[in-house]
C-alpha cells in the first residue's frame, strides 16, 4: 500500500508514505495508522531513555570514576535512535547553505544540553519530538487514504488489441490510436472515442454528475469513466499521462503544493525568525558572564540551550500545512476534491451557494412510491405496459419503476422492438 521515501529540500528530515507498502507494514488504532517501523524506533528509544534514567538514579550517589557515566551508553543510543531524522536533516541543510531552520535549532540545544551534562533532557527533547511526528504520520496517512479511496480513477491495466487477440497491458503502455476493450463495470483507461458498442457510462467522479449518460459510436468518452452496462470498443486519443483521469490525480495529489496566505507567512516567519532566536541564545549565553561578576558560564550557556528549545518554531511550521493537508483529507473522505490548500481559503469566505442540478444535493436515484391515475392496478393495463417499454433501458426513473417491478412480482411483457431516444425517452 505504501514505500517509504525520505523527503528532501526543505522537507528534509520528515519521511512520507506512498502506495506500494503493505498494510502489514502498519500498525492500526481505530481509524489511524502508524508505520510498524516508526512505532518500534519509538519504542525502543523510549525504553533505553527510562532505562538511562533508571541507572541515573542508581548511580547518582557515586562521586568519581567511570560509574558515572554507565547511564550515558543508553542515553546516548536513545538519542540517536529517536533523533536520526533531525540530525540528518540538520546536516544536509547545512550542506546547502540552509543551516538555520528548526532542525539545526533541535540539534544544536541538544548536543549542548549532552555537553554541559543534562543528557536525560537531551534525549528527552528527541523523543517527545518523535512522538509529535508519530501524530502527524497518522493524520497524514489518514488523509492520504481517503484521498486515494477517491482518486480510485486510473485502472491499473488497459485491455488492448494486438493483432487479433485482446492483450492486458499497463495504460502507460498504450499509444493514441490503439484500439481498447471495456467491459460493463470496468473504468475507461484512456481518454478516446466510442468505435464500436453502445452503453451509459458514469463520470460521477470526474463531472460530480451522477445520473449516468449513454454513449454512441463516435461519442467522445473520458478515461476514469465506468461502463456500466455495454462492452465498449474505443480508440484512444490521448496518452495516459494527459487523459482525464490522470490530470485530476495529479491536481488532488498535489494539493499540498497550492500553498494558502496562511502557510505563506508562517513559511516566511520561520525564515526570519529561526536566525533572531539563534543570536538572542548567543547573547544569552555570553553577555551574563562577561559583564556580571560571580555569573557562570555553564549556567547561562545551559538556559541559552533551553531557550533554543522552546523557541523552537516545529509546531508552528508542521502545524498549518498538517492542518491544510487534512482539511484535504477530510473533504476527500466525504466525496469531495480539492485542488489544494487555498481553495480551502476560499470556502471561508462563501456566503451563498447555488446548487444547479440533480446529484449535487441528492443522489440521482429514485425511489418508486406508487401508480396513481387510471388503470392504476399494477398487473394489467397502463402500468405494466409502462415498466415493460421501460425494461431495457438504464435511465434512473426506469430502473425504479424495474425495482418496484421485481419486488411487487409484475409479469412484464418483452417488447416486440424497443428504441430510446435521448433526451425524449422510449
């Protein structure tokens, strides 16, 4: 379902799930997802820092000697276990130029907080970082699944003709002007036109009309679309990159990109406000000492380190995209597709709305009541001459009328001819 791959630029440092993984590879709480992987480095971490701190304890009445620094071999396995990620982040922005973000803040507070001898708070700082980013995994994943439960546009396989045998290839393997077969209840796998065969397909998903519409030879018919009930020949337009189906895929996968006012700024304060904090530490931890006899350097060296890590702006900078993102991930579970963050924005601002057709507010499917009028006894007369014209057509009214039919136990006669005309009816 998912495959692990790091992020990289300023995403470096978080990791990011994509659909190839198994669900195997995930441990499950309800509604939310944690990669197994990330649950046991927590674990793990989490049990060499009490275990660290256990030892502390035991040791700490020891004066001299190398007794002292026992605890120091689980802290420090602790400390990189749980902070890998940020101190890999941290070095590879600082490789490129781009030192000063929250990752070096982390690892600079740290490896400070390990050098003046406070290596509980140290690893501590790692770990509850760690489980903020298990929470955000999970939020992320969550949406990322509802997002691909709707995005279920692009089959994974076309059936197309070779010589004269139908031969299932990847859609990215099918040129314009291939000839492909779709089956009823099959997905359209590329953009193309009807070249033989007759039936109503649903592009619910790709239009949001959901009363299905038939389709003729020579009719034009999107790739994401679903036959219905007719088997249908058609001969491709469009590679599968540009059809119609894998634009929207990528206008809802790449969402996130379409950054809101809100994330704007927060991006732009971080830029400007991570070096201030940097030198209001600096100045912390040497100004004291320098002027005011009788201060410590170790002391304010260690406060300088703690105001590095509350200053610390990881909530803030995760804290809007995740917001966006599972806004996303929320409307997408409903139904709804959003091409990214601002359009979110946007909705704030809705003071009125216009529904203009059916399948909007309601479902397009009809429920049949009863027959009124003359002749109204379902077994003979008008009624069961209507819903036997009706029997081989697909509109909606017309598969009501065949339901209430099959339950009420009408004997339908088959009719001799039958000719539907769209937009007039049978």
């Amino acid at each position: 379902m998912y495959t692990v791959r790091e992020g990289v630029g300023k995403d470096a440092g978080f990791v990011y799930y994509d659909r190839n993984m198994k669900t195997s590879h995930f441990v499950h709480f309800g509604f939310y997802s944690l990669p197994r992987e990330r649950l046991i480095i927590f674990a793990v971490s989490f049990a060499l820092w009490l275990s660290g701190i256990g030892v502390s304890l035991l040791v700490s009445g020891q004066s001299g000697g190398f007794g002292r620094f026992i605890p120091l071999v689980p802290f420090v396995a602790a400390y990189f276990l749980a902070g890998a990620p940020v101190l890999r982040s941290a070095w590879r922005n600082l490789a490129r130029g781009n030192a000063l973000d929250e990752s070096f803040l982390m690892s600079i507070a740290t490896l400070g907080a390990f050098a003046v001898g406070e290596w509980e708070e140290a690893v501590g700082v790692m770990i509850f970082y760690l489980i903020g980013e298990l929470v955000q995994e999970a939020a992320v994943l969550r949406s990322r699944r509802s997002i691909d439960a709707l995005l279920a546009l692009k089959p994974d396989t076309a059936r197309v003709q070779r010589g004269t045998d139908w031969t299932e290839v990847r859609p990215e393997e099918v040129a314009p002007g291939s000839l492909v077969l779709v089956r009823p209840g099959e997905r359209i796998p590329l953009d193309g036109r009807v070249e033989a065969g007759e039936g109503y397909i649903d592009a619910s998903l790709l239009s949001g009309e959901s009363v299905p519409h038939r389709v003729r030879p020579g009719d034009e018919v999107p790739s994401g679309a679903t036959s219905t009930d007719g088997a249908l020949r058609i001969r491709t337009t469009k590679v599968a990159g540009e059809s119609s189906a894998a634009r929207i895929v990528a206008l809802v996968e790449n969402a996130a990109h379409a950054k809101a006012r809100p994330e704007r700024v927060i991006s732009a304060f971080a830029r400007v406000y991570t070096p201030i904090v940097v030198g209001l530490a600096l100045l912390v931890a040497f100004i004291p000492p320098l002027l005011v006899s009788g201060q410590l350097f170790s002391v304010w060296i260690y406060r300088a380190l703690i105001m590095l890590v509350i200053s610390c702006p990881c909530a803030l900078v995760l804290s809007v995209p995740l917001a966006y993102f599972a806004g996303i991930g929320g409307m997408s579970h409903r139904g709804i597709l959003v091409k990214g963050a601002i359009f979110l924005d946007s909705l704030a601002k809705i003071r009125h709305v216009v529904f203009d057709k059916t399948g909007t507010l309601t479902e397009g499917r009809y429920e049949f009541l009863r027959f009124t009028g003359p002749g109204s006894n379902p077994h003979h007369g008008l009624p069961a001459i209507a819903v036997s014209a009706e029997s081989h057509s697909n509109h909606p009214v017309a598969l009501a009328l065949k339901k209430a039919a099959l339950e009420q136990g009408l004997t339908l006669t088959e009719p001799e001819s039958f000719r539907e005309i769209r937009g007039r009816g049978i």
